[in-house]
C-alpha cells in the first residue's frame, strides 16, 4: 500500500526550487553550445563552399565533410553533459525530442540534395533551421530564437527564387541570425544567470 506524499517544508521546498533553477540553467548552457558551435561550423562550410566554388575548385562541396565530424563532437559533449545531469526538465526532455526529430528531417534533406541537386534542398534547409530556432526560442521563452527563426523563414522564401552562389550567402546569413547571434545572448543570459 503506497503511502501519501508528505507535505514538503519549507526547506525542502526551496532545494527543489533551486534544483529547477539550475536544472533550467544547464538547458540553456546546452542549447548556447549547439547553436555556437553549429552555427560557426555552418557559416565556415557555407562560406568555404562559395569561394571554392567561386575559384572554380573541381569539389567545392569540400567543406561540408565537417559536418559528420560535428555530429561525433556534439554526440560526445551531450553524452558528457547527461552523465553529469541530476535534474531533468519537460523543456529540456522537449528539446532534445524535437532536435532529434529535426536531425532526421535534415539528413532527408541530404538525401534530397544529393539525389535532385542542392539548390532544391537549401531552400528547405534554411526553413529547417527557422522552424528549430523558432520552437526552441518559444520553449525557452527566448525572443532572438524567435525572430532568428522568423527571419529564416524570409531568408528561405528568398532562396527559392536565386542562384545556387547566392543561396549559400543566404544560407551563411540564417546561421547567423537564427544560431550565432542568439546563441551568444543565450551564453550571455546564461552566464549572467549564473552570476546571481
């Protein structure tokens, strides 16, 4: 027979209190290394694609061979940090939810890129990066997410309609809107948190 919850005191109330707070916390130092480091990583494979591109490179597509060594560093950064993790909060279990879903929706994406061309899939992509910005700015209650995701979504209807070159501006532009700039006022709002 399973007794009741006992009533906490008021103690016991504030650890919890101040359990949540730090559990919140780490969600958004986690989610300031994700969106830094893919989108610097992002920008230099946009960026290194285009001026190879643009100096007639026989594979200027070069620069995207980081991104599956990106995947293996975040992969162990996460790892490291849910071993070190106490507390588990619904945002946080969320989020790594939706940016899982979010990483398959960009491997399709891939696929997609390299079957019918890349100026088909960037437009895509850059609408993905908006939508995860976007809902992850709303769970966290964090605006530059936001409007980083709104302005991706104006950034991939532009895309749509010019050349491959210009897309992969287009695409060094929304990393960073939607992933850099907030991503350094995440770290700071954090830091900043972590002071109090």
């Amino acid at each position: 027979m399973e007794t009741p919850d006992k009533p906490l005191t008021g103690p016991e109330s504030l650890q919890l209190i101040q359990q949540m707070i730090q559990a919140a916390k780490e969600d958004l130092s986690d989610n300031s290394f994700d969106f830094l480091f893919w989108g610097w990583l992002v920008l230099a494979a946009a960026l290194g694609n285009y001026v190879l591109l643009l100096a007639g490179y026989d594979k200027p597509w070069l620069p995207w061979v980081t991104m599956p060594l990106g995947s293996i560093v975040v992969g162990v950064y996460h790892y490291r940090q849910e071993k070190r993790r106490k507390v588990h909060t619904p945002v946080g279990d969320f989020l790594g939810f939706f940016w899982a879903g979010m990483g398959v929706l960009l491997l399709m994406l891939v696929g997609m890129g390299a079957v019918q061309g890349w100026q088909k899939a960037y437009p895509l992509l850059i609408a993905l990066y908006g939508l995860g910005t976007f809902v992850t700015g709303g769970a966290l209650r964090f605006r530059p997410l936001v409007y980083g995701g709104a302005a991706c979504w104006l950034l991939a209807t532009a895309a749509f309609s010019v050349s491959f070159q210009m897309q992969l501006l287009l695409l060094a532009a929304s990393v960073v809107v939607s992933y850099i700039i907030p991503g350094h006022l995440l770290k700071a709002r954090f830091r900043r948190g972590r002071a109090v």
